[in-house]
C-alpha cells in the first residue's frame, strides 16, 4: 500500500539519545507499553534551549527514561517550550511533568485542550455511562460492557495531571523557533483540533498522529457526540493538508520512520477509508447490521479489549459517515441501532 513512500533513515535512535533529521531538528523514540511500541518525539533547537513536540506516555517508565536523557538526548540544556500535537496520552502524558520541572509553557490548540481538561476530569461513573450508552446502542454485549466499564478513567491513570493552562495555537498561526517560522495545519478526525507544524524553507511536517507511515490513524466517536462523522473529518482534512503542502515534503510521524511522499500516503488513506465504507455498505445490504455486527468486516483480525474499545469506535464512526451521506438508514431494536443500505 505504501510502497512508493521513501524513508531517508533506516533506523530510529537509540534510547535516551537524539538522531538530527534536518537543520536544528532533532529525533527522539520512547517505548510504549501497547502493540504500537513507541512514539517519536521532536527536539527543535530553541536559543540555548529546546523546544519539544510531543512528550511521551505519561506513565512512571517514561519518567525515568526522562530523567535519564536530560544530559544525553538534551545535552544538559532546558526545554524552553513544549508543544503538544493533541491529547492523547502518549502525546500529552508528560507535558505536565516536563512544564513543572522546566518551568517551560505549553503550546497547543483550543480544542485538544477542552478535551483533555473534560477527559481528565471525567468520574469512573461518568465513564462506565459512556460506553453503555454509546457502545451498547451499537451492539456490545453486557460481558465486553462491563469489562469496558470497570476500567473506570483509564485516560487519567496514564494522564495523571494537567499541564498548566496552555499558550492557544491555531490552524494558520505561525510559531517562530529559532528563529525559523513553522506554521500550525490543523487535522480532524483522529482528535478535534490536531495540531501539525510545517516548515516552509525545507519542507518539513511534523505530522503527530494525522499522517503516518504503515497505520491507519485511529478515528472514534465518543459517548458525549455520538453522531459525529470523524470519517469525513479525517479525509476533509488530509485533502486540505495535501493541498496546502507540496509532494516533496519530509513528514515526521509520531510513529515509524520519517517519510516522502505525502500526496501518495493521503491518498492511500483516503482511498482505505473509502473502500472501508464501501464493505460496510455492502455487508450492511445483506443484513441489518449493528456496529458490533461490522466488526469482522472491517478488522480481519483477533481484537483483544483494548483493540475492541478502537475497533468498536471505528466501526461506528464508519457507519456514521455512511448514515450521513444517506447510504445507509437507522432502525432501533431493542435499544440497539441496526443499520440497513439505503
Ligand atoms: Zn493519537
């Protein structure tokens, strides 16, 4: 699928150390304790400091490596800033530690904010009703829900504090660095107001989440908005993304390995999404399906608990596009919503 993208680097860098990827940037990998096993995280060099995008899983192991990579990744020097791409909590889960012990701000859109503040702050309660609400109207069974809803805010066990209130970016600002302008392209879908930075003099994009290399970017739809269509959202604005930014650029993903040929890999996206909905819509005219019922359909593999949380997600998000654009129609049975192709 992705056989045309080129990727300069072969390797990432070692733990605790930084591989430069172009003038005054720099590449830092952290593990992960999932399937996806690490995030990339960028060093731009700030004055006699730093600024970082990105801080890594907000979990006690990513402290320690932290602390560990001061005087090796940062050679002793401070992070003036940091910027942080959304909320999730590989991206965000340091932000606060890292703002404390650096006295640094941080940057990031109105939107990633609003969510993480409402996200952290959310009750087990509140959570548990999420998920019976959203999730059993499309078809989970009582066994998956009460596992789901057990869990209580698993978003604030990894995401323990809040950064301090955070500098606003948005799509169009410029962010001088160094001197150099880098300029803030907003994505959607995968999270609300997913800041990109892109730097025009040698064509560089720090792309977080909303372009990566091999993986389809998760897209969800949460208990609180539960007709959102992130479908359309994720390929609106990767189309502007690809048309806002030249075929040359180097994009440097939160995970894999930085990479040209953008054009090519939004419309591989794209085109995934489409031939998503197109098996959807057809399996959705054999029978009346629920989101639980497409899941064999869209994920032609095991899903273990967690897997099962984004895959249910994603099914719905997929049916909601589908309903949005009349492809399919709505019938409730038994509190379940099964989905019919118009
Ligand atoms: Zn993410």
């Amino acid at each position: 699928m992705s056989s045309a993208l080129q990727y300069p680097f072969t390797e990432p860098p070692a733990a605790g150390h930084r591989v430069q990827v172009a003038p005054g940037v720099y590449w830092l990998h952290f593990p992960l304790p999932f399937s996806l096993d690490h995030i990339n995280l960028w060093l731009l060099e700030d004055g006699d400091g730093w600024t970082l995008v990105d801080t890594g899983f907000g979990s006690r192991a990513t402290r320690d490596l932290w602390r560990a990579a001061f005087d090796s990744a940062l050679d002793g020097r401070p992070i003036r800033r940091i910027l942080v791409t959304h909320y999730h909590p590989d991206h965000i889960g340091q932000a606060a530690w890292l703002a404390t012990h650096f006295q640094a701000p941080v940057w990031m859109t109105r939107g990633e904010w609003a969510l993480t503040q409402r996200l952290q702050a959310a009750s087990d309660q509140e959570v548990a009703d999420g998920f019976r609400g959203l999730f059993g109207r499309h078809g989970l069974g009582e066994a998956e829900l009460a596992t789901l809803a057990g869990r209580g805010n698993g978003y604030r066990k990894v995401m323990p504090e809040l950064p301090p209130t955070p500098v606003i970016i948005a799509e169009g600002d410029t962010v001088t660095i160094n001197g150099d302008t880098w300029r803030v392209h907003i994505g959607r879908g995968h999270a609300p107001e997913h800041a990109c930075l892109y730097r025009e003099r040698d064509h560089l994009l720090i792309s977080g989440d909303q372009v990566l290399p091999t993986i389809s970017s998760n897209l969800t739809v949460r208990a609180n908005l539960p007709d959102e269509d992130p479908v359309t959202e994720f390929v609106d604005s990767l189309r502007a993304l690809r048309a806002a930014l030249p075929a040359d650029t180097l994009v440097l993903p939160a995970h894999g390995l930085p990479f040209r040929g953008l054009h090519q890999r939004i419309d591989d996206l794209c085109a995934h999404h489409d031939e998503q909905l197109d098996a959807a819509q057809a399996a959705c005219d054999q029978r009346p399906l629920t989101a639980f019922d497409l899941l064999p359909v869209l994920f032609k593999r095991e899903l273990d608990s967690h897997q099962l949380m984004f895959a249910m997600g994603e099914s719905i998000a997929h049916l909601n596009c589908l309903h949005a654009l009349g492809r399919v129609r709505r019938e409730e049975r038994d509190g379940c919503l099964y989905h019919i192709a118009v």
